[in-house]
C-alpha cells in the first residue's frame, strides 16, 4: 500500500492533541470504555479518500490500535527492578529505556521528513475527525524533534530483545487487522 509518510506521522500523533472533551466525539468506545480500533477504521470509505488522507487516517489508527494493543499487553513485558526504584523513578526509567530503544530501531527515520511535516499543509476535510489540529499534531512532532535521545541508566530494566519482539507483534496484528 503506499503511504504519504508526512500524513500518516501527522496521523499518528494527532491522538496526542485531542483534549478530553473532544476523545469520546472522535474516537468509537465499547460498553467498557475501551476504543473499537475497528468501528473507527470502518467509517472511512478508502476508495474515496486521497492519498494524504488515508495515510493520515491509518497513521491515526495505528496510534490509537497501539494504546489499545499496549493497554492489554503491556503486563507481558518483564520489568527486573533490581535497584528498588520507587514508582516515580520507575516510571521514568521505563519511560527512557523504551524511547532509546525505539529510536535505536528506527535510526533517525523521522528526521527525512522533518521539512515536509513542519510545511505540511492540508484540509483533511473530514467530518469523522473535524476535531483534530494540524496544526497541534505538528507542534507535537516538532516537540519530538527537539527532545534528546535519553541516556540510559538502567540498561537491564527490560530486555531489548524482549521489547523489540512486543513491538514487532503488535506490528504483524496492526498489518493483518487492515
């Protein structure tokens, strides 16, 4: 399927931006307040859409698939605090580990298109998601650019391997549930 990678990284962080007035209006909840990832990706009549507006639609969808993928799995990850972090610190080693080894993986990816999100311009023109600023999502992104890579300080905290597989299954499901 080919992508317009500046849309589909402007979809994917535009979940970020939604204020939480505005999450049940965009987003399909079942009975037990979980998004249906699947309702949301069916209101949209593909063949009917341009390029930038479907790779921006499955970049959203990939986003809000994934919170939901990680909200029910994420207890599968192993988490070794040998050095008796308290909850806080925890949550920011976790937090520092994950984010280096996703930039390790994807080696800089993003920066081929740091012009073209930053100039993105585009009416998505669609009523499913009126609710969602460009403008916000690429503000999000540039915030990302601007964000060091962190130091790790407690490399053994969680497997790389261990993750990294996380990631690739949840890949394959995303891949398969389109």
């Amino acid at each position: 399927m080919k992508i317009d990678i500046p849309s589909f990284v402007i979809g994917i962080a535009s979940p970020e931006t939604i204020s939480e007035d505005d999450f049940e209006d965009l987003h399909t909840l079942d009975e037990d307040g979980n998004i249906d990832v699947r309702e949301f990706y069916e209101q949209f009549n593909f063949k009917e859409l341009s390029l930038r507006q479907k790779s921006f639609i499955l970049g959203y969808y990939c986003h809000v698939w994934f919170d939901e993928y990680y909200k029910f799995n994420a207890s599968k990850l192993k988490i070794r605090n040998n050095v008796d972090l308290t909850d806080e610190e925890l949550g920011k080693a976790v937090k520092s580990i994950l984010r280096f080894y996703d930039n390790k993986a994807i080696n800089n990816f993003f920066e081929n298109y740091k012009n073209e999100i930053n100039s993105f311009d585009l009416d998505l023109n669609l009523t499913e998601i009126e609710g969602i600023s460009i403008k916000k999502s690429k503000e999000k992104i540039m915030e990302f650019f601007k964000d060091l890579i962190p130091d790790v300080e407690y490399p053994r905290l969680i497997d790389e391997h261990e993750y990294m597989n996380f990631i690739k299954n949840g890949c394959s499901k995303i891949i398969k549930s389109l």
